[in-house]
C-alpha cells in the first residue's frame, strides 16, 4: 500500500519570496508523482507530474517539483510566488503499473501575503 | 475541448435519504474514478469504472454504488445517507491504464 505524508498543513510565505512545499511517500513499490492544485470552490487542478526520466519535473504557473526516491520525496517549489497562488495544495501517488487510484496526502493551505 | 463535468454543483439531502450525481468524463477517455474529499482532508479513492464495470473499489461500504453508460459517462449512488456523506465528490477522468487523471469541479453534497 502506498502512503503520502505532507509535512505542513499550513505555509504562509510573502508576495515575491520563495517557497517550497514538502511531501514524502511510502511505497513498496515504484511510483508516479503528481502534485495538483485547488482554488476555493474548486475541484483539482493538476501541476504537474513525474512519471519516468528527469528527477527535476516543470509544471504550469512556475512551479517545478525533483523527485528523490532515496528520500522518497517529491517537493514542490516556487521562486517568487503571487497572491494568486494561494490555494490548497495536493501531493499524489499511484504504483506504476498497477491499480490506478491515487492516493492523496493531506494537503498543505498556501497563503501568498502582501 | 470539454473537460470533466459533473452535476449537479451542490446538493442538500437528509439523513436516510438516496442521492444520485453524474459525471461526463473528458472528451475521449474512457474511464472514470470517484473520489470523496470531506473538509480539510484530502481525496479519498472510492470506485472506478472502465467498459461499464467496476474495476477497482476504495474502502467504502456497499452504499456506495455506481454505473458507466457506453459513452463512457457515470454516475455515483449513495443510498441511506448518513451525516459522515457529506464532502464534496469529485470525479476524474482518463485513457485506461494511464496517467494523469482530470479532474471536475466536484459535487457539493450536505447532509442535514
């Protein structure tokens, strides 16, 4: 069984300043790695996603998250963030080659600050 | 190119009471998977269908049921509903055996 462990529930950063967002998995197995987005009222977006090849994977709206499977992380980064990416933020498993649901973390609230 | 819609976007029912949502996958996939998010949490995986079968089931109990038509759209049953239902129910699509599902906005389902 696969499992997902964001380390903080809450991350306030400033307009500009950079930030990073940490998840660690469990697995026993390999897997992809997603990490998706949710605005207020809104249902998942995805950021973007490791599924074979480059550890450093680049996703939509600046983001970029590195895969390291000896530390079984995949944290998501940003180096200067808007008040617009204030959101809620999922990190996601699925075994590869296997069952097909993902499994979330917990998520982890972003607030971007004037 | 539409993506994944569902219906309706919000839904109050009472206790005991049977709910029904829809979700029309993305334009060319074929399998749909539902997903439970109850507040500060993140999804849970609750079915997911392909070729009109169910292939694969979350921890949720036989209250939880579902059906996907030939052209691939779905639908979630929830029967005697209970407080503990209400989240909001997201569906994702995509190509069978692939990665990365898509995501609609969800169905916001209370209990009262």
């Amino acid at each position: 069984a696969q499992s997902v462990t964001q380390l903080d529930s809450q991350v306030p950063v400033f307009e500009e300043a950079p930030v990073e967002l940490r998840c660690n998995y469990s697995s026993s197995v390999s897997v992809y790695l997603f990490w998706y987005v949710q605005y207020p009222n809104q249902g998942l977006q995805l950021l973007l996603k490791y599924l074979s090849g480059s550890t450093l994977v680049k996703g939509i709206n600046g983001f970029e998250a590195e895969f390291n499977k000896s530390q079984t992380s995949f944290h998501l980064r940003k180096p200067s963030v808007h008040i617009s990416d204030t959101a809620e933020y999922f990190c996601a498993v699925n075994p590869q080659g296997g069952s097909e649901k993902l499994v979330f973390g917990k998520g982890t609230k972003l607030t971007v600050n004037p | 190119d539409a993506g994944v819609t569902q219906s309706p976007t919000h839904l109050i029912k009472t206790r005991g009471q049977q709910v029904t949502l829809r979700c029309s996958p993305k334009s060319g996939h074929d399998t749909v998977s539902w997903y439970q998010q109850a507040l500060g949490q993140g999804p849970q995986f609750i079915f997911q269908y392909y070729e009109e079968e169910e292939r694969q089931r979350g921890n949720f109990p036989d209250r939880f049921s579902g059906h996907q038509f030939p052209n691939y759209s779905s639908e979630l049953n929830v029967n005697a509903l209970l407080l503990g239902d209400s989240a909001l129910y997201l569906c994702a699509s995509s190509f069978f055996g692939n990665q990365p599902q898509h995501f609609g906005d969800g169905t916001r389902l209370s209990i009262l």
